[in-house]
C-alpha cells in the first residue's frame, strides 16, 4: 500500500496541514507522484483531497513534514516560479469574464513576456489541441458553452507547456454527455503529451477511466493507493464501500426493460 517510485515529480513526505483554529485537514500524509501518469486523489467531500493539491504548488504550505518538487524541497522554490512548473484546472474555470478566450489562454504568455506573435501561435495552437474551433477566439466566456469554457481552462493551464497538471475535478460540473465528452478527450490528450497530471475526484467511475493510479484519501490520511485493476478487487473496506456505491449507482440509472409486445403502450 502506497506508491513506490524512484522517479517522482512530486514528493510528499509526512506532510500536515492544520490551520489555526480549525481541523486538521491533512494527515502525515506519504505519497508520491509518478513522472508522466495520472495519479488520482480519490475521497469524499473533506478528505484532504483539494488541500493536498494546494500544497504541491504552495497556495497551502504544510504545517508539519515537507514535499519535494523535481527532487527540490518545494520551500526553495520562488511560489510564482512553482505555480508556474505547474498547470492548473479548476471545476469552476475561473476565466476573466471581461477577457475574451484567446486572452485567457494567452495571459500567461503574456505575463512571461512573449512577444504577441508567439503568443498568438501558441493560443491558436492549444485551442487546436483541446478542440476549439479557432473562431471562438474572439468571444467571451458568457458566450460559450460550459464544455467550450472547460477546454478554455485546459488550454490556459497548458499554455506555458508546465510539465506538471494540477487539475481539481475539472469536469464536476458539467452535464453528463459533455463530462463523458471531455473525459475522453483528456484522456486521448494526456495520452499524446505525457504530462505528470495529479486530478483530484470523487468520481470512481472518473477515477478507473483516467487514472494510472488511485490514491484514497479519508479523514486527510491515506487510507491506500493502487492501479485501476486493484482498486477493483482489493478487499480493503474503504475501498470496496466505493465499489459498491459504484455499482448500486449504476444498477439504480439501469434503464427499465421495455414492455413485451401485447403489454402496456
């Protein structure tokens, strides 16, 4: 039980966090994330999940134990330097709704200094690659679809090419068809360009589809990580609550059989 890698991009080492006066979020938290696969965090509401994701680029720094960054201590990186090496997704998006979508992705390039050809290159570019058709460029994110704002936030995030993507469940709150959509598009992407993802869910159907590996969290501790076969037939029992939840779901959504002919019209 727990990841065991020699080539980690992030490290995380007995890592607390507790802010003043309130609970105890994270929990001598062990866990590393394997270079260029997907690892997944994977709880119920108030897990740690969302909080271990702030501590990898420092929104949030461990009150206790530390993590490590490219074999770096993350407290010797500069925070923007860091945020920087690291995409970031949100559920949410937060776009600049007065910015149009090609200065949204572009506003990291712009902020690194690029020069505006680049930059629009680059933008043209990534809305390419996460399927935008290059005359939504103009528009703002009022005028877009929840689906086309999420490939938004996917192509901001990428936009400085960071080797390492943060995303905190980036399709949450999306309609299913376009959840399904995105989640296969993500996956074809992550496929194509290899990035070090860490994406957090409560979603195990979610969790089995993208992730190489599935770190569950509960209470703020680590309670096992495993690839998507063992996770199915582990006997652990935090897990098999999962499996089950999983599968009375989808018995519930089952479609009724349709009536034999004769029988009700």
């Amino acid at each position: 039980m727990g990841v065991a890698t020699t080539d980690a991009a992030v490290a995380i080492r007995g890592a607390s966090y507790h802010p003043p006066g309130g609970p105890l979020l994270v929990d001598s938290l062990t866990l590393d994330v394997p270079r260029g696969l997907t690892l997944v965090l994977l709880g119920r509401s108030g897990s740690g999940k969302t909080t271990t994701l702030k501590l990898m680029n420092r929104l949030l720094d461990p009150t206790a134990g530390d993590l490590q960054v490219e074999g770096r201590p993350a407290n010797e990186w500069d925070p923007i330097r860091l945020r920087r090496h690291m995409g970031y997704v949100i559920q949410d998006v937060g776009l600049f709704p007065h910015y149009t979508v090609e200065r949204n992705i572009g506003i990291l390039p712009a902020v690194e200094g690029w020069p505006s050809v680049r930059t629009r290159e680059r933008v043209h570019e990534l809305m390419a690659l996460v399927g935008l058709d290059s005359t939504l460029a103009s528009r703002y994110p009022r005028e877009l679809s929840g689906g086309q704002r999420q490939r938004v936030g996917v192509a901001r995030a990428l936009a400085l090419d960071p080797p390492i993507l943060l995303m905190d469940e980036p399709f949450g709150a999306l309609d299913p068809l376009t959840r399904a959509e995105l989640q296969g598009e993500f996956y074809r992407l992550q496929t194509r360009l290899g990035k070090t993802v860490v994406l957090v869910t409560h979603d195990l159907r979610e969790a089995l589809l993208l992730g190489s590996q599935i770190a569950l969290l509960d209470g703020g501790r680590l309670a096992g990580c495993y690839a998507p076969a063992e996770f199915l037939s582990t006997s652990d029992p935090l897990a098999a609550a999962y499996r089950n939840a999983f599968a009375a779901g989808n018995e519930q959504h089952r479609l009724p059989p349709a009536p034999a002919s004769g029988g009700v019209r």
